[in-house]
C-alpha cells in the first residue's frame, strides 16, 4: 500500500474539562480537539507554514506545537483500537472523526514501527521531518473519555508522532507520502518505549 494523508485536522486553543484525582472537575486550555479541514471526499489545500497548519493553535508550545513539534502524524489504523477501548468504558459504541485524538494529519500505510526519528516526509508541497514520539498525559484521557487512556496509549505503543516543517507549502487530503530515510538508528516506536520506562510515572 502506498501511504497516503487521509485527512488534515486543526483546532484551537478552548477549555477541556478533567477530572482530578480526588473527581472534582478541572479546566484546562487545549487545542487537542481537532476537525478535519480537508478529506478524502472534500480535499481541500492546505497551507502549512514553518510552524503550523494554517488554522492551527498550540495551547502549551513546550509539549504540543512549536519548532520541533509542528505538525502531529496519526495512523488512521489505530482508531479501531480507540472505538473498542470507549466502547469496553460504556462511553461510545460510535465511530471516530479524524482528528479526534489530536492529530494534524491522518495517514494511511504508516506505523510507528516502520517511521523512524531524523526520517523525512514529503506530503505534496511540504516537506517534514520526523522529530519525536507524541507522549500522552491527562489531556488525552480528558479526551478520549475515560482514565486509563494515556496508560493504553503506553501498552499499545499507538502514539503517532511529531514532525518539524522543513519546507512549507500546501497538502490535500488524499496526497501520497514519500518517507526519505533519515539515519534509521531508532524507530518511533523503540523511542516511545524509551521515554516510557524513564517516565512513565509522570503519565498517569
């Protein structure tokens, strides 16, 4: 299969609702509520700056957003895993939109495991570069519906990642993916499972 971007999704910055240990309601600010600009069906360009989408905010630029961390990559395949994992909580039975776990581009035909730190990907115009595993904290358990979401993410390795603009330009919804190899010495994947063992107390 061909990898491909399935669709691109942004959000701005507005108030998330989490719950503290103790279940007294918190509020937060946060952009990881995104909605698909430009799909499959309505493949709409796109700019992409050297920071964001267009359209884009970043609540905390020191964790999400940012040089290093402009634009977040989720493999569609993963939202099978999420609609099973709301379902067993009793929240949802229904299925996803892109954009629902906070990525800027869905693709297709990429796992953590074949995408590697330093790779690049060239997505029409744009060109990004592979800089990180995304970790996941409170925010996405607020969004995802229940407790234990960041500590699934963790098992399942199913993290996506971050990539930095490196030439900007515009993508559509349906573009293919060209990934150039980059030194190839550790893979998203073996990167995540890393930061996990060192930290993964502060995650849960």
């Amino acid at each position: 299969m061909t990898p491909r971007l399935l669709s691109v999704c942004t959000g701005v910055v507005a108030p998330l609702f989490t719950r503290t240990d103790g279940e007294s309601i918190r509020t937060v600010m946060s952009a990881i509520r995104k909605t698909p600009v430009s799909t499959v069906t309505s493949p709409e360009p796109v700019a992409v700056g050297l920071l964001h989408v267009d359209g884009d905010e970043s609540a905390e630029l020191s964790v999400h957003g940012g040089r290093d961390k402009a634009v977040y990559c989720m493999p569609v395949e993963h939202y099978p895993f999420w609609v099973e994992q709301r379902a067993a909580a009793r929240i949802s039975t229904d299925s996803l939109p892109h954009g629902f776990l906070g990525e800027n581009f869905t693709l297709e035909g990429l796992l953590e495991t074949d995408v590697f730190i330093g790779d690049t990907l060239q997505i029409g115009s744009v060109t990004l570069r592979v800089t990180a595993p995304r970790e996941p904290c409170f925010k996405f358990n607020a969004r995802i519906g229940y407790a234990h979401a960041a500590k699934h993410m963790v098992q399942q390795g199913n993290c996506g990642w971050y990539t930095q603009i490196m030439q900007a330009g515009d993508v559509r919804a349906g573009d293919t993916i060209a990934l150039v190899p980059g030194p190839r010495r550790l893979s998203v994947a073996a990167q995540f499972a890393f930061l996990n063992r060192r930290h993964q107390a502060s995650l849960f």
